[in-house]
C-alpha cells in the first residue's frame, strides 16, 4: 500500500510520528466508455457553451455567482482562502464514541507509526482502549482543513474523517406520518428483531453484483450464454401488520429448522 499522508499526531506534548492509508478499495469493474460503432474510446472536452469551440487549460478559470455576476477567483485567492499547511493531526479533546453519530463519518484510514513513533503509538492505542473513548482534532488534507476521530481497532489506529455540522443536512424537509402503534405491535416487532439478531461479522456478505457481472463478461468473452439470476419480489397478502409480523416470525422459524 501507498501512504497518502504523512506527518504527526500531537498528543498534548508528546509527537507521534505516523503514515496514513486508505482503509477501503473500490470493488466496481472499471469500465470504458466506447463508440458502439467501432469500440473507439470517447473522450471529453471542455467546450465553451456559446461558441461550441474547445477551451485550452490555461484559459480555464473559476468562479463563483454573485448577484448573476461571476466573481473569478486565482490560485493566489485560493492560497489566501486556504488554511495554513501542517504535517500535525491535533489532538483537542476525548470524547465518547457513541456520542458521533454515524450520519457523520465519512472517509477511513490506517495509522501506521514510524519506526521512532512505536512506543508513543502503542500508549496513545491503549490508553484510548482503556478509556473507550477517541481522539477528536483536525488535520490539514489536499488544501481542506478536515475534523476527525481517531479511535483503536484490533491492534492498530484508526482515523475516520468526520463531516462538520454545515454539512449535515436538516431533517425538517422529511415527512414522517403520525401513526401510533399498539403495544401488542411493538412486543412483535420487539421477536422479530430478537429472532434476527446476531453478533456483527461484515465477512458474511458480499458484492455479489461485481462478481455476477464479472462471471457474464468472461462467459460473453467466450461466446457463451449466461443465465440472468431470476428477481425474486415477495409481496404480503395482508395490510395488517400484525398479520405481516405473525407471517414475518414464521418465516423466520421455518427457515432457522
């Protein structure tokens, strides 16, 4: 793996020195978009709207709408905008995990120490570990000053970018009907839950799609048909929940004996 940040994370005075990777890959197949003529690659361009000409790069410049005017802005502007470049991950307090809702969490990491950070590394992990709590700072990433968490799991730190309250939309726009529900529901939907539940394990489940269709790419490569897996659509007979929770449960006992 490739590094894609390194620096150091300042832990009141102590200094940690680390690396940061990418935690996630992408699964999809990378497709090319092709002419259905003759297969040829297609290419963009940047086209100016009213002439319909190509524009060159160095006669592209940005810019934002002000009053149905466009305010251009430089790259000195954006150095100006831009906060101040540190190769520090600062530590400004210890919350609780359970107090970050997950609507928040955005991109992860793996912090791996340099070899003269192992010791403080392995402090920072445990004392997190001991307290369950995580570290909650900023770090400057690709010009963006970015909020995250940093928090243990298994045998290495982990940081997870966090999004910043402006960006988490409002709920006030979504409707939800005001419905009540007897307790004899909740006590029902209560076993549903029960008779589902299990300890967490990710390795259960798969992307099943990118595989499909890669099975049908190799099976079209070789002029072979490939039979589509049929979509199976299970609609309810009733609209009484409590009938759906009843049929819901005895599903659920048929298929665990």
């Amino acid at each position: 793996m490739r590094s894609i940040w390194t620096g150091s994370i300042s832990f009141g005075l102590v200094n940690i020195p680390i690396k940061l990777y990418s935690a996630v890959e992408s699964t999809s197949l990378d497709l090319d978009m092709l002419d259905k003529k003759d297969h040829s690659h297609i290419q963009f361009k940047r086209v100016n709207e009213k002439t319909g000409k190509e524009v060159a790069w160095e006669n592209i410049v940005k810019g934002y709408k002000v009053d149905n005017q466009y305010v251009v802005l430089t790259d000195e502007d954006f150095k100006k905008a831009s906060p101040e470049k540190t190769k520090t991950i600062d530590i400004t307090e210890f919350v609780e995990v359970e107090e970050v809702p997950p609507i928040y969490y955005d991109a992860s990491y793996y912090i791996e120490p340099e070899k003269t950070g192992g010791k403080a590394y392995v402090l920072l992990r445990d004392s997190l570990l001991k307290s369950k709590k995580a570290a909650l700072g900023t770090f400057v990433l690709r010009s963006k000053e970015n909020l995250c968490l940093i928090n243990p799991s298994e045998k290495i730190l982990l940081l997870h970018k966090i999004k910043y309250a402006q960006e988490i939309r409002s709920i006030e726009d979504i409707k939800v009907p005001e419905s009540k529900v007897s307790t004899a529901e909740v006590n029902m939907a209560m076993k549903l839950i029960e008779q589902l539940s299990g300890e967490f394990d990710v390795s259960k489940y798969k992307d099943t799609y990118t595989e499909t269709l890669l099975e049908f790419i190799e099976a079209k490569a070789k002029g072979k048909k490939f039979k589509a897996p049929k979509m199976q659509v299970v609609h309810s007979g009733t609209k009484d929940l409590m009938e759906e929770l009843k049929a819901s449960l005895s599903q659920v006992k048929r298929k665990a004996s």
